[in-house]
C-alpha cells in the first residue's frame, strides 16, 4: 500500500504539473520597445556588437526601436551569440518562444536557449531577405518536457557566405508561458501578488486553484458497513490504527527529518487521515491541496510557496485486553504543517499563510509562528513571511501551531541550492 502510494502520487504530481503549469504562469516579454539587454562577448562570432534600439523605420511587422546586428567576414562560417536580457532568468515549462526576424540576405536563422542545463537544441528557419518573420519555437522542441530555468537566449545565422554584408534585425522575444525572477538572485523579494483566498477552511470545498481539474478523494479504508458499524462507536470522523497514529505523531515531534522525510510527511500523515474517513468529503481533500502547492511551488522556482496546514481531529483504536479481543477508541488530533518540496532554490524562501491550504474540522484556524531573526515571529492568515537561510545543503524552518488548547512545535527541514 505505502508503495501504491508513493508511486500514484509520483505520477499524478508529474501529470498535473505538466498539465497544469500555465495555471501559474504567464506571458513573459524578454525584448520590446528598446529595452536594455546585453550580448556575451565570449563565444561571440558576430561581425560586430549589436544595436540595442535601432530605428531604420517601420518594416511590415517589425516596429523601431529593434536589435540590429551588421557585417562582412572574409570567410564563411556560422554568426552566433547569447543574449543576456533584463527579464531573465525565467522558468518555463511548455509553451512557445516567440520573435521578429528579418534579413537583407537568404539566411538561415537558429535559436535556442541557454541555463544551468547548458544549451538547448536550436531551431532553424530558412529566411528570405528584406521580409518580416514571426517565428514560434515549441520550447518542448528546444528543451523537451520539463520544467527548466532559461538564463540566456542565443540567435544566430548560420553557414553565411564570405564577402557577404548582411543585417539582421530581432524584435518581441518573448515566452508565452513563464515565470520571470526579472534577473533577481533574491525573488522573493520582487513584488508578487499572492491570490489568497477567502474562505471556510472547514468546508471541504475547494475550486481548483492552479489546477484545472479536482483530484479524487484517496479510496476509503473502510466499507459502507464498517463504516456504519464505527459511527455506532464513536463520534470521531476519522478513525486510524494505532500505528497510523504513531506514525503522525513521530513525524510532528521529530527534529532530524530530512528534506524528502519533511515533504513526504505531511501527506503521508494526512493520508492516513483520509482514508479513514468514516464520511466522504470531511475535510478538504489534502492529496489535492499536496498537489495544488507543488505546482504553484514548481513554477516560482521552489522560491515561494504555501504553507501546508492540517488540525483535524481523529480517533485510534488500541486493544483493551491481552488478545486484544475489546478495542477502545482513543481521541487525537493530527495538528501540522508541511511544505511541497525538499528543495528549495536560494537563500530566500517567502511562505503563504492561504487558508484555502488548510484541512480541518474544525472552525478555527491554526495560529501560525515562524523562527526569523532568532525569534518567534507571527504568521496570520492571508500574511507572507520571508525566510532566510544562512547557507546551502540541509536547512530548517522552525514552525510553531496553536488552535484549541493545543500547540505543536514543528521542525521542517529542506535541502537549499
């Protein structure tokens, strides 16, 4: 079952951030109207540097100011560079690559793209001279399917002749589908409006956020009969082993998890919650909620992310005697909090406190604090807070609950690159 499990929800995680990433991101212009950017002078084969914001008039489709580039070399060979613009890096996944190109001399065109991955493939377009192009490169074409952060994008003419004077001019680079840090190392700094939501977080409700579409409920651990037999026994909603129950509580209580135990704890618990379930839609489906975070998380670079919140109230059985013929119903409360991922890109992480991520029972929700700065800090609902890590590889985010008399202090660990 554990591994059923594991293996589900490696697979639903991968089909809906592919399906599901354009939820998040958005058009990213790179180069319009003049704006600023630089070629890498190593490994450039142009004749010469280019021109930012050139103007020699309106041609067709291509509007001043543009980038220009001119030249003659004395042998045939290919012209080639890597644009460092002002809205890069930008992570992408899908989508198009889109540009203005035009020519005085038949060329073939190629661009491709440039990041920690090295370069991408290139696309070639054969280009008649003096007339605008509007191309659109696939970026599965250029990269295959995945997510990937583009640091550069590069531009070149290929195989052109000696002795040959040709201008290109290049205009409206942009994805169609991406999340720009605008160059920034610290991205959660940059302003970005968080869509928090207004909401219940005892209904089990929930439109699909960054989704398109509901996930399903986890299949229910127990029968319509047995189900009907337990609410005989006991008023719980939920009704777990005691094993189960340890399970949670050891997840919650232990200091030295490591960052794939801390992003697979939350669900793992919760897991355990839902399926036991003695009535569908209790609570809000946390498997969705998981995947919901993960994929919003996935499109900021694992820079920003919500905070996962479970307080949901349960009962376990223990055995009431040696044969354990008599069980008792034991009352808890599994009350936590979880983060999507086990890495997290940079110093900076920004958390959201958005009740749409939260699972309860209860009316009330969770009092959240961070450790920053050497002190519990408040994290209302509907509030961000920045984290700060001192340095790469394993890091924690201290975290402490209180809702109903009940406070839990939580130590998430994650790994920083």
């Amino acid at each position: 079952m554990k591994s059923r499990m594991s293996r589900c929800a490696a697979l639903m995680g991968t089909v809906l951030s592919l399906s599901s990433y354009a939820q998040v991101c958005q058009e990213i212009s790179l180069y319009k109207n003049g704006e600023s950017g630089k070629m890498e002078t190593a490994g450039m084969t142009f004749p010469e540097a280019p021109e930012w914001s050139a103007n020699w008039g309106e041609m067709e489709a291509l509007t001043p100011p543009y980038i220009r580039w001119s030249g003659m070399k004395d042998k045939a060979g290919d012209w080639t560079g890597v644009l460092s613009l002002d809205k890069l890096p930008a992570t992408v996944q899908g989508g198009n690559l889109s540009l203005k190109v035009r020519v005085t001399q038949k060329a073939k065109f190629g661009v491709w793209l440039a990041g920690n991955f090295g370069n991408s493939g290139v696309s070639f377009y054969n280009l008649e001279p003096n007339r605008t192009y509007s191309l659109t490169a696939p970026v599965e074409s250029l990269l295959g399917q995945g997510k990937a952060r583009v640091e550069k994008v590069g531009v070149g003419l290929f195989d052109v002749p000696a002795h040959q004077y040709t201008t290109m001019f290049v205009d409206d680079i942009a994805f169609s589908c991406g999340i720009s840090d605008g160059g920034n190392t610290d991205a959660p700094n940059a302003e970005y409006a968080y869509p928090f939501s207004d909401i219940s977080p005892e209904k089990s409700a929930r439109v699909p956020k960054f989704m398109e579409s509901k996930v399903s409920e986890t299949t229910a651990e127990y029968s319509a009969e047995d189900r009907s037999k337990l609410r005989n026994l006991t008023n719980a909603m939920f009704v777990l082993s005691e094993e189960e129950h340890h399970q949670i509580e050891a997840f919650v209580h232990k200091e030295n998890l490591t960052a794939q135990e801390s992003r697979k704890g939350w669900f793992r618990s919760m897991f355990f919650v839902e399926r036991n379930r003695l009535k569908d839609s209790s609570i809000a489906n946390p498997k969705a909620l998981f995947y919901e975070a993960e994929i919003f998380a996935a499109g900021m670079d694992n820079r920003r992310m919500p905070l996962l919140v479970g307080n949901v109230d349960y009962a376990y059985r223990i055995c009431a005697d040696s044969v354990c013929g008599t069980r008792l119903f034991m009352n808890s409360r599994a009350l936590l909090a979880g983060v999507p991922v086990a890495m997290v890109s940079g110093s900076q992480l920004k958390l959201f406190y958005d009740p749409y991520f939260v699972t309860t029972n209860r009316r009330n929700l969770p009092k959240i604090e961070i450790w920053v700065n050497n002190q519990w800090k408040d994290f209302p609902p509907q509030s961000e807070m920045l984290v700060e890590f001192e340095s790469a590889g394993i890091q924690h985010i201290k975290v402490r609950l209180t809702e109903g008399g009940l406070t839990v202090n939580q130590n998430i660990a994650v790994e920083v690159k």
